[in-house]
C-alpha cells in the first residue's frame, strides 16, 4: 500500500498491507484491551488524551506536512487539522466525567433508579482520505474516554496518516491494542465487521461504503454511526449581509479544495440579490491563487488523486453539457489539479443537480421566496449540513424548523466542533459525532434499578 503526492506524482510512503494473520492477531489483542481499559480507570485515560493532544502539539508541524503531501490538502488547513484533533481530545479529557455520570431517573416504587453508559467494546472504524486525521481522532478520543478500543482501516490514499496515529495515541500512554491501525483494502472489512469480537462499527465515506457496511452491520446486529456525503446548501436571503456572505461562501466551497462533505456546493441565492451576490462570489472565486499545497500563500491544492480529478471533471463536464451556464470555467490541469469555478441555471437530470461535486466548483440556484429556496435545498437525496444567510427571525425560524439537514448553520458557515453533534439525515447517514451524543454513541445504556437495601 502506498500513498502518492497528488501535486507532484511521487511516492510518499509505502508499506506492506496487512495479511488474515495480523487481522487475527489484531482482534485479540483489541479485545484484551477492553480489560486494560477498565483497568486504567477513566482519570487515566483521560490524561492519556490529554497526553495525546500535547503530542499532536509538538508534532504539529511534521503531521501537516505528512498529510498535505499524502492528499494535497493546503499547508496552512493541514496545520489547523491538527490543531483540531488535539483539541478533541482535551474537550473529551474535560468534559466526558460530567456526560458520564449516570442519570437519575424518578421511579421511586423502583428504588433507586440510574441510566449508566457504559463501554461495549472494540469499535471498528473505516475512514476517509479528505481529513485523514480529524475524522479519525472525532471517533478515536470519545471511544478511549468511554473505555472503548478502535481499530481503524483508513482510506488506502493515506497509508502514512494512518500508521502515525496509532503512534500519537501509543506514545500518549495507551495500552497495547487500544487502538490499532489495519493496513488493508476493503474487501477485507467484510470479515472484521461480522467478527463477534468486534461491537460497533463507523464509517464516514461515500453513499455507497455506507450502504455496504451498514448493511452488513445491520445483518450481524451491531451499532454502527454513518456519516456519509453532502451537497449542503448555502442560501442567502435579501436581508442578510451580502459581502460577508460572499466571503463566507468562497471558504465553505473551496475549504479543503473543494473535498469536504460539509463544504457548502450549492448556493441558493434569493432573486433580489442574485445579481449582486454571484457576480461578487464569481470575482472572488476567480481571485484565489492555486498551486503547491505546501506554500502558505496557496489557497487551492490538487484533489487527492488523479482519478478523484478525471471523475469529478467529467461530473462539471456532463453538467455543461446538460445545459448549465458557466459563470467561470474549471479547469482540468497537470496531475491531480481542477481549478475553481462557477456554473449556474443547473438542470434537473444533470450532476450537479442530485450528486455531490466533490471539488471546488460552485452551483448556483435561483429562490424566489424562503419556501422555494427550502424546497430546492431540500430536492437533493443528501441532508448533511445546510447554512442560511437572513436578518428576518421569522425566515430564520423557518429554516431551522423547515431545512432536511443534521444542522443548520445561520450567518455562518458548516463546521464540526467538539461542542456540536454532528451527522446528517436522508443519504447523508445516521447517528451523530461529536459532543455528548458523539460520546454515547458506542456505549450501553444500561438501566439501573436498586431496592430492598433497607
């Protein structure tokens, strides 16, 4: 297995994948680690996350780069990714005490009456290349505060990312098989989904890796948390703050180089302020400069592959010849480049009407009113994160209640926090990460009935 710098065409790691041997021996040792777990007692785990982010911290630096060269994010989005992660693991370290404590429940004819989480075992976690180690580390840092081991099969793309996690977190203090790394492709998941020592199972990925391993999840009665594609809208109305909007727009599109879920891709724009704000947002878009991802002044890397490009390009080029307008052209350069740009007036039928751009191409719709601006948001098999854009309460209202999305996001772009759970609806997956929720999601909730103590 090994990864291959998508702005420069070189090999940056590789190494042999892992064979039905180290799966086994992998299993066992994860399932000795439930005990090692409990053993260490939650103070101890959770200073091992605090250990965790002080290494992220020093190894700030070197991770970046590691990351940019293996899937061409941009040097200075690569540096906050790790910044990110080790802030996931301090909020866990903090707050997981007080989200942990068991519930009390008034059934006095019970006794005494509680709600305990408590860990159910090794999770199986399969993982995508566009944020390789957040999506990583937002799954990891609950499950080790709970007590849970992980045991991650990482997109094949970024084989390097994946092997120096479980180094961050074995250098941090955890015990052998807390959480290990599987060098293997996917037709070996199969098998370790099914596996009996295996008690839940996350997937953040495409439409179709979802549906395969929930499936398989589902038939072998495992928990599993989806968190899968997006084509969030962005919809701006005549009494929101055009110019901050616009800026706000470009980052939420090409963020990550276009290749985030959560990026905003389609921008549904109130009729009154169509002109104005696309003609805006086409300048802007056509400002950002494009190149080596491990310049700081870049904004635009290469997507992560040449495939990714090829694929995409011909998604952009089938909605053009649909019949959509372009407002600014992508284009498709050297290695894995596609350049920003901006297309308008999207026919149904076409890609960029019902599938998910997975680039820094922008697709514009015009609303004639907040409803038809939630009815075209919500024509779309995807309800991941949606942002809205008014100073009318009453819109805002409307929006919050009204939008088919995990979140709503309003005056402000989508991004994933600790604090906030995070998930989608419809296509984009089920169950949430993040925050509390993210914490419980792979624990029993077990109840607790007490009498006759007296």
């Amino acid at each position: 297995m090994k990864s291959i710098n998508p702005y420069s065409g070189d090999t940056v790691f590789e190494a042999e994948t892992h064979g039905q041997a180290a799966i086994e021996a992998a299993l066992t040792r994860a399932v000795s680690a439930v005990k090692k777990l409990k053993a260490m007692g939650m103070d101890a785990r959770l200073d091992a996350l605090r250990k965790a982010a002080d290494v992220l911290d020093d190894q700030r630096d070197e991770i970046a780069e590691l990351m940019t060269r293996e899937m061409g994010k941009p040097i200075k989005q690569a540096k906050a990714e790790v910044e990110k992660c080790a802030w996931v693991c301090r909020y866990y370290a903090d707050e997981a005490p007080d989200m942990l404590k068991p519930t009390p429940i008034d059934a006095p004819e019970k006794g005494e009456c509680s709600l305990y989480h408590l860990p159910i075992g090794p999770v199986f976690a399969v993982m995508p290349w566009n944020f390789p180690f957040w999506q990583v580390f937002r799954f990891a840092a609950p499950n080790l505060a709970v007590g849970n081991p992980g045991l991650l099969k990482h997109a094949s793309a970024v084989p390097g990312s994946a092997l120096k996690i479980a180094e961050v977190l074995e250098k941090a203090g955890f015990p052998e098989g807390a959480f290990q790394t599987l060098l293997i492709g996917s037709e070996k998941t199969e098998t370790i989904i099914t596996d009996d020592r295996i008690r839940g199972v996350t997937l953040t990925g495409s439409e179709g890796a979802g549906s395969a391993v929930a499936s398989l999840a589902g038939k072998a009665i495992k928990p599993s948390v989806m968190e899968l594609g997006g084509s969030d809208a962005f919809i701006v109305m005549p009494s929101a703050d055009i110019d901050k909007a616009v800026e706000t727009a470009v980052t939420a599109r090409t963020q990550n180089n276009g290749q985030s879920c959560i990026a905003a891709k389609r921008f549904i724009i109130h009729q009154d302020v169509y002109d104005e704000f696309t003609a805006k947002f086409v300048h802007s878009m056509k400002e950002l400069r494009v190149g080596d991802p491990m310049d700081e002044s870049t904004d635009i890397g290469p997507l992560s592959s040449k495939d990714a490009a090829d694929e995409v390009y011909e998604l952009v080029e089938e909605t053009i010849r649909g019949g959509a307008t372009v407002l600014f052209e992508p284009q498709r350069k050297d290695h894995a480049f596609l350049t920003p740009g901006v297309l308008a007036d999207i026919p149904r039928g076409t890609p960029g009407h019902h599938s998910e751009i997975f680039a820094p191409v922008a697709l514009m719709f015009k609303a004639e009113d907040v409803d038809h601006a939630i009815a075209i948001a919500n024509n779309h098999p995807y309800g991941l994160g949606s942002s809205f854009w008014s100073r009318d309460k009453a819109e805002i209202e409307t929006a919050c209640t009204d939008l088919d999305a995990g979140s709503t996001y309003v005056n402000q772009m989508v991004a994933s926090d600790p604090r906030l759970p995070f998930g989608g609806v419809k296509k984009s997956g089920y169950g949430r990460e993040l925050a509390r929720e993210g914490l419980l999601a792979f624990t029993n909730p077990k109840t607790i009935a007490v009498t006759g103590l007296d």
